[in-house]
C-alpha cells in the first residue's frame, strides 16, 4: 500500500473502473469536471478517492496532465492511420496515478504519448537521459531508463503495484543525473 | 543467427539506399522548450500487432507519387523517413506487403526493444512535419 501524501486528492483505479460506464464507446466525455462530480455524488467512493493525492505544488501539472488524458481517450481507434487500439481510460487515468507515486519539486511534467496498443507512455528526456514509462493497464508497467552519457540502459517490467516501490527509485536516478540541482 | 532463433523476415531486393516513410501522428511529438521543432517519440516505431508499417520510396516513385500522397486523408500528420540500410543495421527487416489502398505497403520486422526504438526515433528525418 503506498503511502498517502498531503495535498489534494485524487481518483482510485477503483473510482475510474466504477466511472468507466459513464464512458461512451465512441467521443469522450471523460473529463476532469466529470470525475469530480461523480466522485462527489458518490460519498461511498471518498476513502478510495483519498487514497491517492498530489502536493499542491504540482496542482498545475496534474490539472494539464488530466486535459491530456482526456484527449487521448478521445482518440478513435487506428488514431496512428495503421490501426492502433483505442486508449483505455484505465490506462490513461492509471498513469497519472503514476505519476502522483513519483512527484517531487523537482521532477518537470512528463509528456503524455498513447501508444498502439492501447496504453498511455510517460516520458521525461533530459540532459540525455530517458525515463519512459508505459502503462497497460491497472497494474503492469513497462520501463525504460537510458544515459547517453554513461550508457548505461534500464529494461525492466513491475507486474504489480506491489513492485511500484522500484518507480521511485528510479525517478529519483532520473532527477539526479538530469537536473543538476538535485 | 545465433541462439536457434528464426531469422528476421527480409527482402534482399530491396535495396539498402530506399527509404522507408512512416506516417507519424502528431500525439507522437513532444513540443516544448527544449524541442520547438519537436522530438519524436520512441512509440513511433512501436510493432502493432507484429511489424512496424512503413512505405517504400521506390514503390511511391514507381507511380510518380511522394511521401506528400501518404497524407491523403490524414490531415495534419507528419512523415519521416529512415534508409533501409540503417533498419538492416539495427537487425531489423523489409518486406514488401502491399495492400489494395497502398500498394507501395511494407513491413518492418524484428525486435523493437525500448533501446531499438529510441535509435530509429533518433534516426528518423523529417520529410513533412505535423501540421506543415
């Protein structure tokens, strides 16, 4: 179980399965106003709604990083002209969770990609170093951690949250070799 | 090849100096500070469900067509290019696999780890930028 940070509160993997039906097939309506709502009209969801939260430091990332996600899960299907699946809203919605679990003062927003099958990429380059993040779904996560400058290379897979412990670890690698200041 | 493993699928008639262009979604270019002409994600090059898809040079110029026609219909895209050579070179292969619409259609094969994929990120070269 990760540890809950102060802050602002944020949205549970159960909150956004319990929300998917809302979800239409086709256009999104997925939206940050819409979640807020839902999670207000829902007192019984508030404990999971609280499990997670961000500092109010980030507030502006998050807000920027729930408009991207809510573009990627309006994407329709072949979005990449060769076929690619829709983005899962759970997979979307789980790598900002992501990215609450990892952020710091100084860790920058990370760019949001969709990737074909269906997953959601966090990505940071800086200083020749990559961090990249590819989240599938609820739990899995695939990851990427490259120095140009050492060459030294990071592929590694966590197949659970309970593995997610490793993520910090790492970004805290990502920070110190890619922001001086650090 | 070594390890048992099959050998990539690839066509020896095509030849090293084409090019293969991919089609590039602009969900795939980080913009910011740092790139203001924009860095082309790795997920570009990303299998889907087996092989990359590409489009040969020779088989466009063939038809007196250009990478310019790979965007009919797909406003706003981008295409970059990449040498047949240089994918050989990553131990990657073409073959040809032309399909009704896109007859000048080919596959790129083999495997794309994270690190292969961020080389032909690397290597890619911009012939129409998103949006252009």
């Amino acid at each position: 179980m990760q540890a809950v940070r102060p802050g602002r509160s944020f949205l549970s993997d159960e909150d956004v399965l319990a929300w998917r039906p809302a979800i239409p097939e086709s256009g999104a309506a997925l939206s940050w106003n819409l979640l807020r709502a839902t999670a207000e009209m829902q007192p019984s969801q508030r404990e999971l709604v609280e499990a997670i939260s961000i500092p109010e430091f980030a507030d502006d990332n998050l807000h920027a990083l729930v408009d991207r996600v809510q573009e990627l899960v309006s994407l329709r299907a072949d979005w990449d002209s060769y076929g690619a699946d829709r983005v899962k809203p759970e997979a979307a919605l789980h790598a900002i969770k992501v990215y609450s679990l990892l952020v710091t003062e100084d860790l920058p927003r990370p760019h949001l990609v969709p990737t074909v099958n269906g997953g959601v990429q966090l990505e940071w380059h800086l200083q020749g170093v990559d961090f990249e993040i590819e989240v599938l779904g609820r739990g899995r996560l695939d990851i990427f951690f490259e120095d140009d400058a050492s060459g030294e290379t990071i592929e590694e897979s966590l197949l659970s949250v309970r593995e997610y412990d490793r993520l910090e670890v790492l970004a805290k690698e990502f920070a110190r070799r890619a922001i001086p200041a650090s | 090849m070594a390890g048992g493993q099959s050998p990539v699928p690839d066509d020896p008639s095509i030849p090293d100096d084409s090019l293969a262009y991919r089609r590039i979604t602009p969900h795939w270019v980080h913009v910011d500070e740092l790139n203001p002409a924009g860095r082309l994600s790795s997920r570009a090059f990303q299998d889907h469900p087996d092989a990359v898809s590409v489009a040969l040079r020779i088989e466009l110029v063939a038809r007196n067509l250009g990478p310019a026609d790979l965007l009919s219909g797909w406003d706003g895209y981008g295409v970059v290019s990449l040498p047949v050579a240089f994918l050989r070179e990553c131990g990657l292969g073409v073959v040809r696999d032309p399909t009704s619409g896109e007859p000048w259609h080919a596959l790129v094969w083999g495997n794309k780890s994270p690190g292969t994929r961020k080389k032909l990120a690397r290597a890619a070269t911009w012939i129409i930028r998103p949006g252009d």
